[in-house]
C-alpha cells in the first residue's frame, strides 16, 4: 500500500503569498482579453485603469506580506518544511519548585589571606657610606720686596709660601706696574705675560709644586723706574700680597 506524503501546513505568509501570485496572474489573464475584444482608445483606457488597480492590489498585498512577517517572526519556515518544535520545558529538580521571589544562594567565597602583621622596627639604611670630601688645599701666601734700587731699574723678589698640609701645584701671581712704560726683564722661576701695565706670573718647572710648610721663590727685574715706580697691585691665587717687613728701597 503506498503511503501518502502529507503536505505540513502552511504559515499565514506562505497563504498570502500564494493568493498575491493567483491574483496577479489573473489580472493579466484579464488584460489580455481586454486588449482582444475592446479595440481603440476606449481599450487603451481600460487597459490603463486595469495597470493602476492591479499595481495598488500588488502595494496592498505586499505591505500584508511584510506585516504579517514582522509580527511573527519565530513562526517563519522555508515552503514544505514543518516548524520545529518547541524544546521541552526544563526539569525541576527534586524537592519542589523554587517559591517566587525567593533570592538566589550567593556563591561561596573563598577566606581573605591573613593580614601581615606591622613591624615597629624602623627601616634599616641600606646604603654604603660615603667617603667625606678631601680637604681643599690651604690658600697660598705672597709676600714681596725690592731690591736693589737705581734710578733705571730695580729688583723684585717675591716668596710665595703655603702654610697647609699638603703640597700644592700650580699657581698665578699677577703684578700691576704704575705705568706701561715699565718693563719686566731676567726672570726666574716663573714665565711671564703682559697685558699693559699688568704682568702675569705662572711657575716654572722647577716651582710648579710648592711643598707643605714650604715655599718657591720669583725674581724679576723692573726698568724703567724713576719716581713712584714700586708696584701698586700684587695678588697670588687672587689674594693680595704682602710686602716684606725687612724689604727696604736703597
């Protein structure tokens, strides 16, 4: 015996489409034998009426498609295929169903680690100690006085000594002359540049180093020397010099 194929039924837009296509294909059944058996400008009339009601049919019947569409979505299914049924409702577990309203069992939640305890200890200083500065060498001291005095010229010697603990090397001596007619000749123990009537005095090889408790000595000749000619500035390191208690102008 053969089984018959039973057709699933048929969703409410699948029936409207089916009716739109029937309508359609009537309407130009009809338009065919319009335009056959009214000839002329009155057929042309009719025929025109016919295209506008049949094209408002379709807008109607097609704003119905898209309405019933919209307000059933989860009843769609493609033509010749039933709908799936609807899952089965969940199992309630064993003791009854949960009363209304009633909250929800929070989740457990782990212990909170055990806070450190504070120390009263104050923080320990973790850094290398550092080694105090060296000491800054002691100031040099000039002291200076003439010699030797003529009319032409005279002679300069000029100690210069250091009253500290440790050597000290390299040193400046600068001298001012009253006029810049004066000159500086034969000097020993420093080299000499001149800038005027000012004369710049840096140590030789031999007195570059003056020890601890110690002291170099520079000599230098002036010419030109009338009246007034003894030096009216004299500095060592920028500190002033000292004239000798003996220096004496013979």
């Amino acid at each position: 015996m053969q089984k018959v194929r039973q057709r699933p039924p048929r969703t409410l837009p699948v029936a409207l489409l089916d009716l739109l296509l029937a309508a359609v294909a009537a309407v130009r059944g009809s338009i065919r034998r319009l335009a056959r058996v009214v000839p002329g400008r009155l057929g042309e009339r009719l025929l025109a009426v016919v295209v506008v009601g049949t094209a408002l049919g379709v807008l109607v019947g097609t704003g119905l498609l898209v309405v019933a569409l919209l307000r059933a979505p989860d009843q769609l299914a493609p033509l010749g295929v039933a709908a799936p049924p609807s899952p089965p409702a969940e199992a309630i577990p064993d003791g009854g169903p949960e009363p209304a309203g009633a909250a929800a069992t929070p989740p457990a939640t782990s212990p909170l680690p055990p806070t450190p305890k504070r120390t009263t200890d104050p923080p320990r200083d973790t850094r290398e100690p550092t080694a105090p500065p060296p000491a800054s060498p002691a100031a040099l001291v000039a002291s200076y006085a003439t010699e030797n005095v003529t009319l032409l010229n005279y002679t300069v010697a000029v100690t210069i000594s250091n009253p500290g603990r440790g050597p000290v090397s390299d040193w400046t001596l600068v001298i001012t002359l009253p006029r810049r007619t004066q000159a500086v000749a034969q000097v020993e123990g420093a080299e000499t540049s001149r800038d005027g009537a000012t004369w710049t005095f840096v140590p030789s090889a031999k007195t570059r180093r003056v020890p601890a408790g110690g002291a170099v000595q520079v000599r230098f000749r002036v010419d030109g020397a009338l009246l007034d000619a003894a030096p009216t500035a004299c500095t060592i390191n920028g500190a002033p010099c000292r004239r000798a208690p003996e220096a004496a102008d013979h």
